[in-house]
C-alpha cells in the first residue's frame, strides 16, 4: 500500500499539483487501489472541490467507521483526474492546540526549530501530522502490515508528518520529496546570486539570516530522516547536497500524461474559441482591433518576479515595443497576483461592446496591491513611455480556472490558443509549465537552469528545430545580454511562416512524448524500493543487536 501526501491533492495551488494529476494515471497502473492520495480537507458545501468525487462506501467505509484521535475527520473519494484515484482528505484543524507540545517533540527528536515559525507553516504542520495518523490509523483498519506500507511525503509543508511517522510507526517505509527547497528558493526570491557563490552557501547560516528558520529546519530533517530521499532534477539535486546536507537517494523527473492533451478536432476548436477571447480582451483594453494574425506570446506559473523569469520576459518585451517591429504582437501575462475583483470597465465593454477603454488598460482584473505588485509596477513603467506600438502587454493576475469573470476559459483549454510561450527562470528545480507547453504543441522557452531546461539540452542538444524548445543560458551576470536575446527568439517565432511555425509545433509535441510518465514512473518505483530496502537495513541492524 502507497499513501502519497501532498498539500495539493485535490487542491490546485502550484506545480505539485501537476505533478500528482498527471502521474496517477501511469502510478495506478502499477498499484490500483493501494494507491492512496492523502490531501488537506479545506473545502465544504459551499465551496466545494472541483476535484473530488466523494465515494463514502471506499476502503472499508472508513470515512464513517475509523475513529481517529484529536477529533481527526476524513472524507474518502475519487480524485477527478486520468486514473481517478483513491483520495481521503483530512480534517486537520483540530490538530492546533497539539501543535506547541508536538513542537517541543519535535525539537528534541529531530532539532526541528518551530520557535520561529509564521505564514503558512503551523496549518502545513496540523495537516501534516493529521495526514501521518491518518495513514496509521488507516493501515490498521485495514489490517495492513506496517511493514507493507510506504508513505510518500512531498515538499517541506508534508516534512512534520514524515517526522511523526518515523518516531511513531518506524516500520513503515518513507519517502520524502523536496521539489524546490525552501533555502534555495528564498536565496534567489532575495536577489541574492545563487551560482557565483553558490559552494559557499550554508543552509543553516542562510536561513538564520533570511528568517527562513523554521521551514528550513523541517525540510532538513525530513531529507535526512526519509528512508529515500528524491529530488526533481540534477540541478535541484545539487542544491539539496549543499543547502540540506544530503544528496538525494535517486532524482525523479517529472513526466506528463497525455490523456490531458485534446484531440485533433477539439484542439482547433479550443485553438480558435482561445484565441477569440484574447483578441477580445485586447481589443476592449486597448481599443484597437487586434488582427486574426496576431502573434500571442506568453508566460505563466507561480508569481516569483526574478526566479520565473518573469522580470526578463517582460524586459524582452519592452525592447521589442522600442524597436520596429512590424509584426502585431500580444504579450500576456497570466500569473495568479492577489485578485480583488474583475476589472468593471473591461466586464462592461466586453459584455455591451462598450467603447470606454478601462484604466489602467493592459490588466484584466483590479489586485488589493497594485502598488507594491512587481508585475504591475514593471508594466505601468512600460505603459508610461508608450507610443504608437504594434507589441502590447496585457496581464491576466488570477488562475485560470475557467470562472475567472473575465476570460473564463480554463489554462489548459486556452493553452491552443498560445504561439509561443516563455519561461526563461532563473531558478526552477523543474519547470512544468514549459513541459504543459510542449504537450500541447505549443513551441518554449525555457532556461538551462531549469531541470526541465536540461533534460532537453541532455536528451535534443541545442537544437531548437529538433525539439521545439529554445534553452537559454543564465547566470548572474548576463543579464542583459539575455533580455535582447529572449526578443530576437520572440521575433524569431512571430516572423516564421505558416510552414515553420507548424513545423516547430510539431517538434515541440514529439519531444513532449519522450516525457510521458510511462518512462519516467519507473524512478519512482525504483524510489520506493530504496525505501524498503533502507527499512530492512535498519531492522537487520535492531535485530542483530
């Protein structure tokens, strides 16, 4: 039996989310339903998830019948996903008075520092600790042998539970995976330069003086302690053996599941419905008619202005509205900022065929912190010595889950109406929205500090025709060499022919198949091996003993 946890089953937040979805499908193959996903139960009747199908009869009627201790709740269901696997989400708020006293535990068994805990790490604890006995409580409901059980752990928010796990039920296996390492991430989000010092760092030094203590302290011990330790790239790999102090066991790339690609006839549909409303949008933004040929460019992803790259991007951008380009060009950027509502002039315009162009006049929707919000603030310089220009940026701040007020359109189903999409990170363990890309066709950029990034320059080459993936180089120093670089590939792709441009899509979906879960499955099967066979070293060990 395999419990997976994760703060995003079922709960669409980041990239793990994508990485859970699109493997259960390959994973459940393997294990049918003794593969459970274990996910935190933030939702009721009248915001439910859109994503669980609650099944109260699954496992025995445990949702009813397992009693757990501190008042713990589950719901069981499926998962709404290719494979549709089992999913129990945990009531976990009646974990919070446990937590100082579990802390004080912690401390002494494991140095987890959570004196200097704030943000999101004592709800990612309770759910943590919740999930652990739930994956007890539910092994032994089920009459399971410990021994049988392996529980995977992924990202620091799920580290607690891997910790109570290993003090409380030893016998089960554990596997614990960092995705992106809070240090290494909040190094970079600093403006701090990663790669020239990069051998010098300390963990421990870092997170002292970043106020990253706590985080830093969890995912340290939850490396160390894991029977496998795995990681998503080489790259991150790396950064785990100097910030973490240990080299993870085996690297598990992330692949994709192609069920989530539509076919030909409903693709092009999708291709001209997306394209249609963009046009639209820019059209009652900027009050000019944008042509069917116009070329749509774009980025997306977690809002992390200097790591995603979202910095260069838009810098790239800007170069080409002060050049003489000729070719209409839309740059959108659709990463998720701290909404506040639909933009009334826009919904206006776009719902009466108005002719007010609402203010400001390239963003969809109004944010709390238009102020203080990078994106916003790099395009409001940009919009301010803005001339007659044939290149316009238009930010989309929300996610895009088809019930936006404004595009409606889900990511994925308006993902075919992209021709070109750009993520050139500065820091990226993986990189799934470059490999989203590609699985739909669409040509990318993406950076060779990305694992993503590296996994085509280790598979392709250089060789941008082959793969439909351009790699740029980046370090801490070449910056600006990279920003007229990134708008000489975007001129690139907007100028091509209608040949080249199919051409490129097409390279783009057959190296998207050399990334199916099929063939990348196997390192986590090999992971969970590891798992066990470090389980019965130790017992071997106690036994002799």
């Amino acid at each position: 039996m395999l419990f997976e946890t994760s703060w995003e089953v079922c709960n669409k937040v980041g990239g793990i989310y994508t990485v859970l979805s699109t493997k259960a499908k390959e994973l459940g193959k393997v294990l049918g339903d003794r593969l459970i996903f274990i996910g935190p139960d933030i939702w009721d009747d009248e915001n439910p998830s859109p994503y669980f199908r609650e099944r109260k009869s699954l496992i025995r009627y445990a949702a009813t019948r397992l009693k757990l201790p501190f008042g713990i709740g589950i719901r069981v269901g499926r998962w709404d996903i290719p494979g549709s696997p089992i999913v129990v989400l945990v009531k976990f708020q009646c974990m919070f008075p446990e937590l100082d006293r579990i802390f004080g535990q912690m401390w002494e068994d494991f140095r987890v520092d959570s004196l200097h805990a704030y943000g999101d790490y004592r709800e990612s604890c309770a759910f943590a600790l919740a999930a652990a006995i739930t994956i007890q409580g539910l092994a032994r409901y089920l009459k399971i042998d410990p021994e049988d059980v392996t529980a995977h752990f992924d990202e620091w928010t799920t580290g607690m539970g891997l910790l109570y796990t290993k003090k409380h039920a030893p016998e089960i296996a554990t596997v614990f995976t960092t995705h992106a390492t809070s240090i290494g991430r909040s190094i970079c989000g600093n403006g701090k330069p990663l790669y020239d010092y990069f051998t010098a760092y300390n963990g421990d030094q870092m997170a002292r003086e970043l106020n990253m203590v706590s985080k830093h302290s969890l995912e340290k011990a939850a490396a160390i302690q894991a029977d496998c330790f795995t990681t998503v790239s080489d790259v991150t790999a790396k950064e785990c053996r100097q910030l973490l102090g240990r080299q993870p066991d085996i690297v598990t790339p992330n692949g994709f599941e192609p069920n989530f690609v539509p076919q030909t006839d409903k693709y092009l549909a999708l291709r001209r419905s997306g394209r249609e409303r963009m046009l639209k949008i820019a059209n009652a933004l900027t009050g000019k008619k944008w042509s069917d040929d116009t070329f749509i460019v774009a980025t997306s992803g977690r809002n992390e202005f200097r790591n995603k790259g979202i910095d260069l991007f838009l810098d790239a951008i800007d170069f080409l509205r002060k050049g003489s380009m000729q070719k209409n060009i839309l740059a959108f950027v659709m990463v998720p900022s701290w909404v506040k509502e639909p933009s009334g002039a826009l919904l206006t315009d776009l719902e009466d065929n108005g002719h007010i162009i609402p203010s400001p006049s390239w963003i969809t929707h109004r944010l709390n912190n238009e102020d203080s919000d990078p994106i916003m603030s790099r395009i409001r310089n940009m919009e301010t010595a803005e001339k007659d220009t044939k290149v316009k940026v238009i930010f989309i701040p929300c996610y895009l889950d088809g019930h936006d007020g404004i595009v409606n359109i889900s990511y994925y189903d308006l993902l075919p109406a992209i021709d070109l999409t750009v993520f050139p990170s500065y820091y990226e363990p993986w990189g799934y929205t470059p490999l989203e890309s590609i699985a739909f066709g669409i040509p990318t950029v993406s950076s060779d500090k990305a694992g993503f990034g590296q996994w085509v320059l280790s598979r392709f080459g250089d060789s941008p025709s082959i793969s439909g993936v351009e790699v740029i180089s980046r370090t801490d120093s070449n910056y600006s060499q990279n920003v007229t670089l990134l708008a000489q590939i975007i001129e690139k792709y907007a100028t091509m022919s209608p040949q080249q441009s199919m051409s490129m899509r097409e390279a783009a979906a057959e190296t998207a198949k050399a990334a199916d879960w099929k063939f990348f499955i196997t390192k986590y099967l090999e992971a969970f091996s590891i798992a066990r066979a470090a389980r019965d070293r130790r017992d071997a060990i106690i036994n002799k003993k």
